[in-house]
C-alpha cells in the first residue's frame, strides 16, 4: 500500500496558510448554528475534476442560503490552481467553505475558506463485490443545497460501521432520495432510473447522465422503497466512491447479489475519464 | 438604555482564556458536520439559573449523540463558577459544547468549550404587546438533543426579519412541536397545555410546569395545527424569551389578541424567580 501525500497549504482571508491555522469561532454560524456553504472535488493528476461543475453548484448554494463570498468564480480558480501548485501533489481533495461572518444570521459577506484533504480510495474488491447501504426514514433540510449539514450522517455512520454499510439511504413516506453523501441508480432492463427530486445534485450524477446517455438512457423520476427490491442492479455515485456498485439494502440483496453488467460499464467509463486526465 | 458588558474569559481545553483564542478547525465535525452537543444558560446576579437541569440535559445530549467530555458534572460546575469570577459581571449567559476530537465520525472523547455571551432583554413592550410567529413545517433531527444544528432557524430568520416574527414555530404533518429556539404552549380557561413528544425539552418549560402546577395544571399532549386558533392564549418560553405571549401566527391573531391572564401570570411567577435570584 502506497503511502499518501498528506497538502497541507489552504486559502483563508485572501492569503495561502498552513492548514493548522485555518479555524472558525466555536460560536460563528458555521459552529453554533451548522450554517454555512460547502463544496467538494478532487485533484485528479493536478487537474480539478469537473470544476465548471463544482462552482456552478457551490454559486446555487450561495444562493439558496442567501449568502455570498468577495471572489469571483474565475478567482476562485486561480485560488484551487494556487492549492495545487502550492502543495506539490498531484491527487488529493479540496473542500470549499462559505461561512457567515455574523454571528446571529445569515448576511453578506461570507468568509472563503479552501482547504485540501486527503483520503485513500475504496478498496478494488469493494467495486468488485458491491457494498451495503442501510436504510432510515430522513430528508435533508434545503436538498438542493450542499451545507455543512451532516449530522444524521455522522449519527447513523456508528450503525453503518456495525452492519459493515458503505453510507446510508435515505427515504420519507414511500419515496427513497440519496444517500447521506452520494446519488441512487436503480438499473432495470437496459434503463437507468434515478429520483429527480429532494436530492442534491451530485456531480458525479451529473457525469453518469452523459456517460449513460447512449445505450443506457438515465431516466429521472420518482422512486418508490419497493423499486429498490425490483432493480436489477443498483449503484450510488460520490466523488470519493466514484460509481459504487451496491448489492445489500437493510439486509435485502439486490438483483442476483453480484455486480451487473451496467454497474461495471458506467465505472469503467467514469474511470476511463479519470485516467483521460480531464 | 444601559450599556451591557461584555464577558470574554472562556473556557477550553483545561485553561481559562481570551474568548477570540476560542476556535475551532473549519473541517472539524462541529463545523464540517454540524455535529456537536450544545447547551445554554443564563447567568444571574452572579448565580448559574437552574444549572442542574442545564448540566442533566448537556450529558442527556451526550448520550444521545454518543459523545463523552472529560470532566464531571462538579468539575464543569466548578468551571463555570470560575468564568462568572474571571468575567466579574453578573449578568449574562453561558454557551458550552462539546466538540468531538475525530474529524470523520462522533468518537469519543469531546473536547469542551464554554464562552459567556451577552445579549439584551426582549423589550417590555413585547411581554406587555406580545410577538408574532411564523408557521413552517420542519421536524428536528434528534429532537430530544440539543445539538448545534440551528440550519432552519437561520435559514427563516430572513422571513421572521420581514414579518417582525419573533420565532419559527415547527409542524410537521398536522402536529405542532416547538419553536425553532423555545417551546410552546396553549391556554384555555384554566388549563395549560403543551406538546408532549419531537421537542427539547426546554428547561424553562420545566420551570413553567412547577410554577403553573397547583391553579393551572399543565397538561402534556399533541397538539394540533387548528389548537391554535382555538387557544385562548398562547406563549413560548426559553431562556432568552422567558414567557413570551404570542398574539399572532401566521397572519391570524391568538385569542382576543391581547396579552392575557395567564400569560401574565406565568411570566410575573417567573420574573419572581430570577428576582429572588435563585
């Protein structure tokens, strides 16, 4: 097993720090009251993964919470080219904040902070066998807003941890959403169906719709608990699970238990991407 | 208008410090993930207001969220005696969390942090007037912990700006629960009544519960969305708030839409209590 190169050069107040340095007050809104904007994406050989994408929903979540950061979208680039350069590693993670400066509520200005991280990838036998997902009746507050809002993921990751379970599925009344970090495909036949609201809108989502698009056409509609069961194979997206193959639900196997063949297509298409170096 | 003091000595990791050095890292859990026990208090004439049910709630919290602190009840009592003694003020309030250590999921053990806030009394027009709510449907994640995740009350604060509401009272189906920062309850003829399950529960419900005990039984129960309007009074409570009569929800006015008897009479109870100073 390589050992990975932790970055450890992040963005605050408009300079370049050490990571260390980079903290909140335990009573800013980011703290106390679990307000702030997020973003995630990966350095994939130097280059950031689909960041078009990446930005273009960081400025929606801006919106929805009604907050705003004192950079441009262009120099929020250069910021995430400055990260890379500076930490002299090619693949790793970047976390993007925006935390309200007021300590009461949401006003203008937020603060900008850009922080690399690091995570191994999930084991190739995972791909190759499938993960598990548990299921708990939940739905995200403001879904189409990525917040720093996890606190029924961190809950539930101690029972995800005991029933060996990659993340957890969430559903409300019949309907089935997300995970607590990733998107839901159902395969049937030679569809692809996937739930078209409450979620956010992953990125990773967004790549399967173009690299499903010809054989496999992605449908967005409404799914129910029930569907889950009839699937022939199923598979959750997240930039760090990339295209995971899922084939246990709260003890239910899906399909015939083993990795289809449309699950192994759209992953091998999603890495050919990342090997493409963008 | 009297000019109110600001404490700044807080408390963290073992020492008494400047509250400015009190700060937390961006991708901790606290701010990453919003996930962290919280707790409030009122410091008056120099005496922590009800600290026991403050300190039972703070390790209920815990408990739920599968966190544990490094120090005892007595030792956080002592600590909090030390931060009225640093500050020399005798008025003001009191904010703890706990802030697990592990930036991936809730372990143990939590890091404490307790920093003295100040903020000014609602003014007398409002308990003499009464406030206004707005209505939305929300239910808390872990009701029964009172966590940091305040993400919806933030979020509507906007709307309650506009419509000078107060507070943000939470239903979820036909049922009404709580407030986004205080707990509510209905008056009519001689009877109190107040919602029973999906809420924190407030300590200054609790005292409200021992002072309306003997001429105004409070009755715990579910209460519906038309409850309401056929209330004749109603009020929240919370630290900040003490009793708060409301006189509107959502456009529609409360009772006769004056403050009444028993209203006056729980918050005259109350005001007595903080004048006896504990």
């Amino acid at each position: 097993m390589t050992t990975l190169q932790t970055p450890n050069t992040a963005f605050h107040n408009g300079i370049f720090e050490h990571i260390s340095k980079i903290r909140v007050p335990v009573d800013s809104l980011i703290a106390n009251r679990a307000y702030g904007a997020y973003e995630f994406l990966r350095i994939n050989h130097s280059i950031p993964f689909y960041l078009d994408r990446h930005l273009e929903r960081f400025f929606k979540t801006l919106d929805i919470l009604r907050l705003s950061v004192q950079f441009q979208r262009v120099e929020i680039e250069q910021i995430i080219h400055g990260i890379i350069q500076k930490n002299g590693i090619s693949d790793f993670y970047i976390k993007l904040f925006a935390v309200p400066e007021s300590s009461n509520k949401a006003v203008n200005p937020s603060e900008l902070f850009i922080i690399p991280c690091q995570f191994p990838d999930y084991p190739g036998e995972m791909y190759q066998n499938g993960a598990n997902l548990i299921l708990k009746e939940y739905s995200r507050f403001l879904p189409e807003a990525k917040t720093t809002n996890y606190v029924a993921s961190v809950y539930w990751q101690h029972e995800m941890d005991e029933k060996q379970a990659i993340d957890v599925l969430y559903f409300a009344g019949d309907e089935v959403f997300e995970t607590s970090r990733g998107n839901l495909f159902l395969v049937k036949g030679n569809e692809i169906y996937t739930p078209d609201k409450n979620i956010l809108k992953g990125i990773t989502r967004s790549i399967v719709m173009d690299l499903a698009s010809e054989e496999n056409p992605v449908k967005e509609l409404a799914i129910s608990v029930r569907n889950l069961f009839w699937a022939d194979e199923i598979f959750i997206t997240s930039t760090t699970k990339k295209i995971m193959p899922i084939v246990k639900i709260k003890n239910a196997t899906i399909g015939d238990s083993l990795v289809g063949p449309v699950s192994k297509k759209i992953l091998s298409l999603y890495n050919n991407k990342l090997n493409m170096r963008n």
